[in-house]
C-alpha cells in the first residue's frame, strides 16, 4: 500500500510539473502593467530590486500606509515564512517602517505552501498603495477543454480560495461558457456584473470584465485569476491581486511577454533542459533517468519504485534527439548529488537505438562517469546500438528488458 502510494505521488508530481511547463508565469507587478495596458484597473504600485528603490516608492506613494510584497512566482506568500524565520511575504505597515521591513525580505528566501520546502527567492517587492476595499470578489478566465473556449469562473464572495469555497458552498460558483470566436459580450459581461452584485457604476465594471477578458484572449493567456476583484471605496472594481498564466506555444507572437521570464524562480536545470529541447523535472530519489517519451518516462519511474528504488527525475529526450542532446542530458543528470545510478531507457521508433548508444558514449566520456550506467535498448537498430556501447571500452551494464533494467539500477546501489 504504502508502495503503491509513493508510486502515485511521484506521478502526480511529475505529472503536474510537466503540465505547468506550458504555461508562462509572471510576477504580480508584472501582470498589473499588463492588466493596465489592457484598461483593466489596478492597484498603483512601484516594482522594487533595492532598498533605494523602496524608499523612493513610498515618496512617490499616496497615503501613510503602503502594501510590501514579495514576488517568487508561487501562492500563499502572505502566510510564507522566510528562510530566516521572519514571518509573512505580504506586510502592510507604515512608510517610516517600509524600509526596515524590505530589508528583512529583500534578498531572502520565502517557503510556502506552494514554493516545496525550498523555497523562492525574493530579487523584487512590489511596493504598492494600501487600497480601501469594501467587498471582495473572486474573478477567473480560463480555457475549458469540455467546451474548447474560455471558460469564465467567478463568485460574489473572494479574497478567500475558491477552492474551498467550491467545495462547502458550490452554489455560490458563477461558470459562464464563452464563444472562442466572439469572446465576452457585453450583454454577457452585464449578466456577471450583475451576478457578482456590483450595485455601483455598473457600465464601468461591465467594461473591467471586457477589459480582463482582452487582457486574456489578446495576450493568448491560459489562465487570468483576479482575485480579489474588489470594489473600493467609490464602487469602483479594482483587480486588486492576479495572477496571470501564458501559452508557451504562443511565445512567437508574444515575444515582449516572454521576455519577461523570471529564471532564478525555476529549477536551473530545467533551465538547461530547456536549451536544449529536453523535457527534465527534478524529483527526489537517486536514480537518474533518461527515456524517449512521457509515457516511458512514467512506467520507468514506477518500475523503480516497484524494486525499491527512487527516481531522481523525470526527463524525456523525445523522440528524435540528437546525440548532442543525449550528452547534454548526461550533463544535467550528473550534476545532480543525489544522483547515485542512471538508468537509460529506449525504445525506438523514430528515434534510431545506435544514436542513442553513440550520444551515451560521447556523453559517459565528457562527464567522466562516475556512477554506475544502466541501458536497455529497444527497437530501431537496436543490435547497432548494443555494439556500439560493448565496444566503447566504458563500464556499461546492459538490460534485455525494463524489469532486469530496473532490477541492476536498482541492486548498483547496494
């Protein structure tokens, strides 16, 4: 049972990293300057890398109070603890004590529920005026695949998670279906208006929900999450907090987005994965694996942990990789400590198994190999690529099938 378990988390795990790659993540404050161009209304607030910068914000700022807040791209900031043991990633406080507050977070490392015990690390505060709010909101556009068009989510009640308030209280979720070719109407954005309860300047906040919905269909964004969508003390809705999410396979017409990729809030070495068109996602075991595809990927994993062992990652050369890509992808997994064998998994198709075994000889002599290697060979001359590795004069322990393959990496360790 408890096998079966760890089986299923890895997979989850991999499963959801995996799918999380396809979306662009952006900080806060730069999801407000996109919302904005886009005419959605947001708070007034100033991006800050240096304790200066927030000096200089709070005198630019209205008002006594200001919001510091830190930016990783990970939820619950407000009830994460720093690496340090200082509490909280979200403060208000007043502008005399700005300074001293950034000091203690600008810099830093934030852990919380959403960042693995690891935590992210804190490069800028968002430094932003102290709103007066008097009704809080929840607001999403996302892609619906049971419709194949955006999907609108929303509830009268926000600034909590909507999950749980799914959850207890399901009749207070809005869902409106949109056309994926006429978008948001107006008559359609009224109904939410008057859904959500907005009793004050309604043909403005008609116009936020059209703003919002432009912000996602023209940015070619996979999720826009307001939350809360707030009204202030005028009645007027204000995106408060979101969070945006972009197609990475618009990246070729939304080029001034991606720009704004934030690698330090990323593993470095699905950084370097992707450079090289690989498909790595670090894990926490000790067993390395290289495969061709996701679903190999998946089974090898599972197959380690059926004989005792524990996959280190997840990385997939697909399936027409190149030798060069076959050493980069030695090179990702050697550096990894925790690595302690790496099991080589093929099957191949389009991909050739001599290519393969010539990637692995040129990748085991360039790394200097100090672990023990694990390979089973399948399809498309495969007796090619068995040559090549008997013949490379390196230390390579051969499988005939994926359970003997697994058996060795798993019995090298011992």
């Amino acid at each position: 049972m408890l096998r079966r378990a760890r089986r299923a988390t890895t997979r989850a795990r991999a499963l959801s990293l995996a799918g999380a790659r396809r979306h662009l993540n952006v900080h806060e404050y730069q999801g407000a300057e996109i919302m904005m161009k886009n005419g959605v209304r947001v708070p007034i607030g100033v991006a800050c890398a240096t304790l200066d910068d927030v000096d200089a914000a709070c005198d630019a700022l209205r008002g006594r109070e200001v919001v510091v807040k830190s930016q990783i791209l990970a939820g619950g900031r407000g009830l994460g603890t720093f690496a340090s043991g200082f509490a909280g990633g979200v403060h208000v406080v007043a502008k005399t004590e700005a300074r001293a507050t950034a000091e203690k977070m600008l810099g830093g490392t934030l852990v919380t529920k959403q960042s693995g015990p690891a935590g992210k690390p804190v490069n800028v505060l968002y430094v932003a005026e102290k709103l007066k709010l008097t009704r809080e909101m929840y607001f999403a556009l996302m892609l619906d695949r049971a419709s194949a068009g955006p999907l609108v989510i929303a509830s009268a009640e926000g600034g909590t998670s909507i999950e749980d308030l799914a959850a207890t209280q399901p009749e207070k979720i809005i869902k409106m279906r949109l056309d994926i070719v006429k978008g948001m109407t107006r008559p359609q954005a009224d109904e939410l208006v008057e859904k959500l309860g907005v009793k004050k300047h309604k043909d403005d906040a008609a116009k936020q929900l059209l703003a919002l919905y432009d912000t996602f269909a023209k940015g070619d964004c996979t999720m826009v999450e307001v939350n809360p969508l707030a009204e202030d003390e005028e009645g007027l809705l204000v995106a408060a907090d979101a969070k945006l999410n972009f197609d990475d396979n618009a990246e070729y017409r939304q080029r001034e987005t991606f720009a704004l990729r934030d690698h330090s809030q990323e593993d470095a070495r699905e950084v370097q994965a992707g450079k090289f068109d690989l498909n790595y996602i670090g894990l926490d075991g000790n067993i390395g694996c290289m495969v061709n595809g996701a679903g190999l990927a998946m089974a090898t994993m599972d197959i380690i942990q059926l004989y005792g062992g524990s996959p280190a990652n997840f990385l997939d050369v697909g399936g027409n990789a190149s030798e060069e890509q076959v050493v980069e992808a030695f090179k990702i997994l050697t550096a990894d400590p925790k690595v302690k064998a790496i099991l080589v998994n093929i099957f191949g198709g389009i991909m050739k198994c001599d290519v393969i075994a010539a990637g692995i000889v040129a990748a085991a002599k360039q790394v200097d190999l100090r672990v023990p290697l694990i390979v089973r060979l399948e399809g498309t001359n495969v007796e090619a690529g068995n040559a090549i590795l008997s013949s490379s004069d390196l230390t390579i322990i051969t499988a005939s099938d994926l359970d003997d393959a697994a058996q060795k990496a798993c019995a090298s360790l011992k």
